[in-house]
C-alpha cells in the first residue's frame, strides 16, 4: 500500500494546538477520529489519568559502552534482504545500496516509549512488544488517532522504531504514551481541545510519567515539536535525559531554526533533521521543510517511508517529514543501548554523532552540522 496525497492528510501532517501548536512532526494534519481499528479495550478511567502499566521485560547491563557489543546482541550478523530504502541506507556509507540491512544487535531488552497520537499495540509488526504505558488526553484507550483509511501517526512512528519487519530494532519493547490528542487539528490555526489547559501540558505530563516509570535501559521518540519554545517541557525533557534516559526528538517541519521549538531545543535532547530518498535536506513546495541550525544533531531518512499503519497494514508513505525522522535514530540508539545497556544518554549521543557518515548531503544550510544516521557496525 503506497499513500499518495489524499493520505498525506494524516500521514503527512502538523498536528497543532492554538497559540503554541503541538505538532506531530509530519507536514500536514494529524487526523481527528477515534482510536485504531486494531485496538484492545481499555481499562476505564478519568481522562488525562496514567492507566497502570504492563512493560516489557528486560535486564540491563552494567557496563559501558566499549569497542565491541557487550551487552546481548546477535552473535552473528543478521541480514535482513528486500529491504526498503530508509533501512538499507543506514548500514552503508557509500553508494549504491544493495538492497541489505545488516546488524549485529536487535533492541532486544531496550524499553522505548513513543510518546505521540497513540499506538495501535496489537499490530502485528509488534508481535506482541508493544504494550500500554500512559494516556493523557481524552479517555484512555489501546489505539492511534486514525482518519477514515486507518492510518496513526503513532503506529506508523512505532513501526520505523521497532516494527519486526520495517523497524530498525525489531526486538525493541514498545510502549504506548499518548501525549497529543486525535482532535489537536491542522496546521497553525488549530483550537486547543482542553480549554483552560496550557496546550503543551499533556506532553510535559507524558514526559513526567516516562521519567518516573521508565525501566532502563530505555530511550524516548519525540516526534512531535511546539510552535515556540516552552519553558515547562524543556525543562522536563532535560530532567528526564538527566535521569538516564536517551531522549530523540524531531527537528520540527517549520522549515526554521529548531533551537526556536521545543523539545528541539531542550538540553540533552537528540535533535534529528529530515534526509530524503536522494540523500538531501528535505524542503517541500508548500514552505514546509526540515528544521535546520546548532541544535541539530544529525539527519536520518524522512521521504518514502515504509511502516506499519494502525488497523494492521503496513504503508509506503510518499510524504517527508522529521517524524519519520527521529524514529530511526531512536532504533539505532536501542540497537546502541541492547549492545551497551549501561551507556548515559551522552555516551549514546556522542556515539551516534560520532558514527554519522559526514558530508554526503546536499542542500544542508550551513550553520547545521552534515551527519546522516549509520548503525556504525551494531
């Protein structure tokens, strides 16, 4: 299944809330709607209120990051053949790709949380590693925000991370945290669907409650950007890297400074940029485009994507975005942290910066650093 513009509508899309605009970072709209068809029942209670959670098990090492895995990954490297582009391109530092994506790690014993729309747990990509974490927006449920095809921004994030065919980890635990609401609307305009509450809070909770529950080794996708910075949820996320957790956020679609958003511009925070199919900075016709500067990290694959989409199918999505982004740089840090579990959240970043193969892209503004995304032999 190949998603054209009429699915851009989701797939594609800036999820945003009033003056300070939450945004899922895809170029459009997050839809409105109810949770994936594929979803379980929830356990009932208040809206905005943790659900009790069920997350994978895992025990992590002690030691630190060394030349050679040391933690539990594969003895031998596994090939996966038949790959999409995104996945092949991030074990190859040159041209042309072979149509292989080769580790030697698989994320097995790494907890991720996605916090975003939602997360469609029982699609099969999962195979059973994605559980419910918290819900803080509208009432609790199993599910992603779907439009009228299906389709979740959290499912389809999910699946890069860690889905058993597509993702970058597929041994990956996945657990849910729903920190944006299906009814946050499009573009800058967007109401705010919790009248009298600040339009970032759901997310600062949501980050609160992975800081406080997180079982290590652990690392968090973020795709998802304000319109301006916030004091609040910078200073969440930099409370929750200083607790030992690996935090990936988007470089936002805003096509400006990322510095300028949050969490782009919290401390400690891993910012990714959007690369596309043709190994360039992503900018698109309708003045969206790739967040840019100093507080970028590194670029990873954004354009012509291919995941899981919440009610149990698997799409290519034609569209770029920096949600698409974040979420491979957050595979390759669980493929990081199931090799290296007792790795800090610096040591996971300076490794990944350091691995980054430099100077291929093209169209990269200058004040931002050229490193695209490499599994650097994991």
């Amino acid at each position: 299944m190949r998603l054209g513009r009429s699915s851009r509508a989701m797939l594609g899309a800036v999820a945003a809330l009033a003056a300070l605009a939450v945004s899922a970072c895809s170029p459009e709209e997050v839809p409105g709607g109810g949770p994936g068809s594929g979803a379980v029942s929830p356990p009932s209670g208040p809206s905005g209120t943790p659900r009790p959670t069920a997350v994978p098990t895992g025990t992590p090492g002690s030691g630190l990051p060394s030349p050679r895995p040391s933690g539990a990954p594969a003895a031998e490297p596994v090939v996966r053949t038949g790959v999409p582009w995104n996945l092949d391109r991030l074990d190859q530092r040159n041209r042309p790709l072979d149509g292989k994506f080769t580790t030697r790690a698989d994320g097995r014993g790494v907890h991720v949380y996605v916090i975003d729309t939602g997360l469609d747990v029982k699609h099969a990509e999962f195979g059973g590693r994605a559980v419910l974490g918290a819900d803080f927006v509208g009432d609790p449920d199993a599910g992603d925000c779907s439009d009228s095809e299906g389709l979740g921004h959290g499912t389809f994030v999910a699946g890069i991370i860690g889905g058993s065919t597509y993702g970058v980890a597929p041994k990956a635990g996945i657990v849910r945290v729903q920190g944006i609401a299906c009814e946050e609307g499009s573009g800058p305009h967007a109401k705010d669907v919790s009248p009298g509450t600040a339009p970032e809070d759901s997310v600062v909770k949501a980050v609160e409650w992975v800081t406080a529950h997180a079982q290590r080794p652990a690392v968090v996708n973020m795709s998802l950007n304000l319109k301006n910075r916030s004091t609040a949820l910078d200073t969440a996320v930099g409370h929750m890297v200083e607790s030992g957790i690996t935090t990936v956020v988007a470089a936002g679609n805003f096509n400006d400074d990322a510095c300028g958003h949050s969490p782009a511009g919290a401390h400690g925070a891993i910012v990714v940029a959007a690369a596309t199919a043709a190994d360039r900075h992503w900018t698109d016709t309708d003045a969206f485009g790739s967040g840019h500067g100093s507080c970028v990290d590194l670029y990873a694959p954004a354009e012509k994507i291919t995941s899981a989409v919440a009610g149990g199918a698997t799409a290519t999505s034609d569209s770029a975005a920096t949600s698409w982004a974040a979420p491979h740089v957050t595979g390759v840090a669980a493929l990081y942290l199931s090799a290296h579990p007792g790795a800090t959240p610096a040591q996971v970043r300076s490794w990944l910066t350091g691995q980054a193969v430099r100077d291929v892209l093209t169209g990269v503004p200058a004040d931002t650093p050229n490193r695209l995304l490499h599994t650097g032999g994991l």
